[in-house]
DNA sequence: TCTGGGGTCCTAGGACCC
DNA sequence: TCTGGGGTCCTAGGACCC
C-alpha cells in the first residue's frame, strides 16, 4: 500500500480568498501636460509632442485630437493642421517627463506601498484594502489631489483585474467622467456586459490589431463576446494571451500586481539619423555614439552585458530606394560595461554587415544577457583580473561624472566623430525644467 | 524633404540529452 | 531489419504595450 506523506496538502479553503482589487492610474495625455505645467501660454491651446528625429507626432492634446491629429501621425502629414490651428509643437524632452513621472509615482506611492509603475505615464496600486463604498471616493481624491500636487490630470480605473481597470481608465477619458474615476467593482454584471457590448475587442488591453482582425473573422467583435467565448478554444486558436483577456473580462484576475521592478533583460539605443548615411565611416562612428550612450545605460543601471547586437536598415518607407536590413550578434567572455569594450564589438558587426551603396535611414546597439555588475563570473581561460577590472571602472565613473556635472559630451570618444552630421534631429525641444539649474524657471 | 524608441512576453522549431 | 519519446534550453520571429 501506498505510504502517506507525512505532511499533508492543506484541505482547500471553503470561503474564496479575499477580492483583488485594481485601480489603474493613467495620466491623462502625459508629455503634453508636461508641458503645459511650465508653460501657461499653451494651456488652452492644441499641442502636439513629436517623437526622436521629431518625425511623428507621440502625443496630442485633446484639442489637437478633435483636429484629427493622431498618435503616430507623421509630421509632414499634419503640417497643414499645425499651420491653420497654430498648433504648438515640441520636440520630445525625455528628462522632463521622466522627472515628472517619479514625481507623480511617488505621489501616487502614498496611497499604497502596493504600486506597480507599468510605464511612464502609468501605474497599477493595490485598492484591495478599500471597501466597496469607499473605492469611488477615495479615487477622486486621488485624482483630485494629483493634480494640485503634481500638476497632471489623472484617469483611474477600478477593478477587479487589471483589464478591466485598464478599460474602466479608458471610459473615463472617453467620456469625461467627472471625478475621473470609473469603477467597475460595485457594478452589477448585467451594467458591466452592457458596457462591453460597446467595446470593441481592439481596445482592451493586450488586443492589438493583428488579434482584432482574426477574432473578428471569428464573429468576436466586441468585449462581451470575448468574455464569454469558450476559453479552451480561445486559447487552442489564439494563445494565452487571449484567453488570459476573457478571464480578466470576468473578474478573474490572471495578470497578477508586480511591485517589485523586474530587472531588465535588455537595453536598447536605436535612434534615425537625421540623413541617410552612406559611407562606412559615418556608421562607424554612429554606431560608436550609440554605443557610448549604451555604456552610460548600463552603468547608470548598475548592469554588464553579457552579449551586444547590432541592427542597420534603410528608410522602409522610401520606396524608391533600394532596401536592406541586416544585424549581427556576439557574446562577450565576459560580460562587461566599459564602453571601449561596447564600441570595438559593435564596430566589428557592423563591418561584417556593412553593405556599401545603401541609404540607411536607422541603425541600434542592444546589449543583452544583462548581470549585475557586482556578480562577477571569471572565465574559465584566466582573462579576468581584478586590478584592470577596478582601473576600467573608475575611468568610466569618472568620465560619467564630467559629463553629468558639466553636460552630456563634455568628454567623448574619438570613435563618435566630432561633426557627427548624422544626428537626428530634435529643433524644439522645451527647456530641462527641474533637471537642469541652467534651466529652472525664474518668476520676475 | 519629412514616417519614433524602447521594452516584454509567447510560441515554434531545432539541438541536445538521457 | 527493426532506430523512441520526453524534457530542457536556446533562438528567432511575431505580437503586444506605451
């Protein structure tokens, strides 16, 4: 006969474990509003942030949305709009929306040490010790307070899972929901299926327009079809992914709150040139920069890259030139974060990918198999020693230093070139309010 | 003339091992 | 002559997100 354990598997809970409940904090049109805390002069006038390169527009205003301007739109496509209406225009002034965003995380940190910051502009808190009643209150005070603290608008969302928080932020942007708080958690199931019957199944979370058009062929078009589809099937005939959305429709919670940062497994530097490059050189030296900026990342992280991948192509929208794409990869002996070492193995690749007569339109550096950078794992072959180790990184922290004290590229490599027509563009960038003393605003 | 940058997760297929 | 099956790891590519 079969022995028993000794310990034996606790007997199933007879009362189901306590609600989760989710509020999802979205700041409402984030890097516009940036802007518009330092600059009262756009406050009631449509604004567009344009991404790197300034070639597309990453952000709009409600105004500049109502003039049909939208996320991704390219610039040139809208130039005639931005004349007509005097839409104000800024280049993307990366510093100040990540300033602004910790500053709104840390706010939004006081009503839960339960925060999950999901992405710049925003964050899943743990509402699970709210009651019922107080859910919807405690929101708008939320909200209310953000704004006078931090001088940003904010949506939130509250719900039982995390998409339907995600939607219910949606609504309150959609609608204009005073308050802007929409709560999905003291709803009644036949008021929250009358809702998802008007949403379309491309506008949750996690359904992009690749899934939209399959299950659409399926008959699923909205969100209340998607909840009660047969799950198996679901996840037979478009993964999990899908199935774990039809859950999260019910109120079961399968994506669950991560507060701890997960460390990263990659970083990236890509960036469009401001001009197509045709000559080896200027890639060289491109791709030099990126790797400078790369170092700086990872250093800045703590981390050392075990491998580093490049990537150049051409303009894929510039059908009258011929195209070409290529990349190539490697692995370090040992991983690493001194930026010679990052510089020689991305010019290496590109040599081996470099193919000349080509316009190329963008290039990348990403390093991955990411360490940190006090786990040390000698080689088997002896190549490690601890004295170039310690020499090589405080040359690096000290070049860091310089540059951060006295500005970005105070101290540089030759390697970077020093015309650098390459570089992107970037002509209207708003000044580094609260990171830079140069430019702290004056009141006179 | 001019079309973003930086990530994550999932899946399928191949190599390899026992 | 007959030549397995299952697990794990890695990688590339696809899909998604903001």
């Amino acid at each position: 006969m079969k022995q028993l354990p000794l310990w034996q598997t606790p007997p199933p809970l007879v009362s189901s474990p306590p609600q989760k409940i989710f509020a999802l904090a979205d700041c409402n049109n984030f890097y516009v509003e940036c802007e518009r805390v330092f600059d009262i002069t756009i406050k009631n006038r449509p604004v567009i942030v344009l991404g790197n390169g300034d070639g597309t527009v990453v952000a709009a205003s409600r105004e500049a949305k109502s003039l049909g301007i939208t996320r991704g739109m390219p610039l040139f496509q809208c130039r005639a709009l931005v004349e007509k209406y005097q839409i104000a225009v800024f280049s993307s002034n990366y510093p100040l929306y990540q300033d602004m965003s910790d500053r709104v995380m840390r706010f939004l940190s006081r009503y839960t040490p339960r925060l999950e910051v999901f992405s710049i502009d925003e964050a899943y808190l743990d509402f699970s010790h709210l009651s019922g009643d107080l859910l919807t209150s405690s929101g708008q005070r939320l909200c209310s307070q953000a704004q006078q603290w931090t001088g940003i608008s904010l949506s939130l969302g509250i719900a039982p899972s995390k998409v339907l928080a995600k939607l219910g932020s949606e609504l309150v942007k959609r609608h204009r929901i005073r308050g802007g708080v929409f709560n999905f958690v003291t709803m009644p199931t036949d008021q929250i299926d009358e809702i998802l019957s008007q949403v379309l199944v491309e506008d949750l979370f996690g359904i992009g327009d690749r899934l939209a058009t399959r299950l659409n062929r399926e008959g699923i078009l909205t969100a209340y079809k998607l909840k009660y589809a047969d799950h198996v099937q679901l996840r037979n005939r478009f993964g999990v992914g899908v199935q774990r959305v039809a859950l999260e429709l019910q109120g079961i919670s399968c994506i669950p709150l991560r507060t701890q940062a997960k460390p990263r497994q990659t970083m990236m530097v890509s960036l469009s040139f401001g001009r197509p490059i045709e000559l080896l050189e200027e890639m060289l030296e491109a791709i030099s920069h990126y790797s400078v900026r790369v170092g700086e990342k990872l250093r800045q992280h703590h981390q050392q890259a075990g491998g580093l991948s490049v990537f150049i192509r051409t303009n894929p929208f510039d059908k009258r030139v011929a195209q070409y794409a290529n990349s190539a990869q490697m692995t370090f002996a040992l991983p690493t974060s001194y930026t010679p070492d990052l510089i020689r193995a991305s010019q290496e690749l590109v040599k081996h990918i470099y193919q000349p007569g080509y316009q190329f339109k963008k290039a990348g550096v990403l390093v991955s198999a990411l360490h940190p950078e006090e786990v040390i794992q000698p080689d088997l072959f002896g190549e490690y020693c601890w004295e170039k180790e310690v020499r090589q990184a405080y040359g690096m922290a000290l070049i860091d230093l310089i540059n951060k004290r006295w500005g970005c590229d105070t101290i540089f490599f030759a390697a970077q070139g020093i015309q650098r027509g390459w570089l992107m563009r970037q002509r209207r960038r708003s000044p580094l309010y609260t990171t830079d003393w140069q430019d702290v605003l004056t009141v006179t």
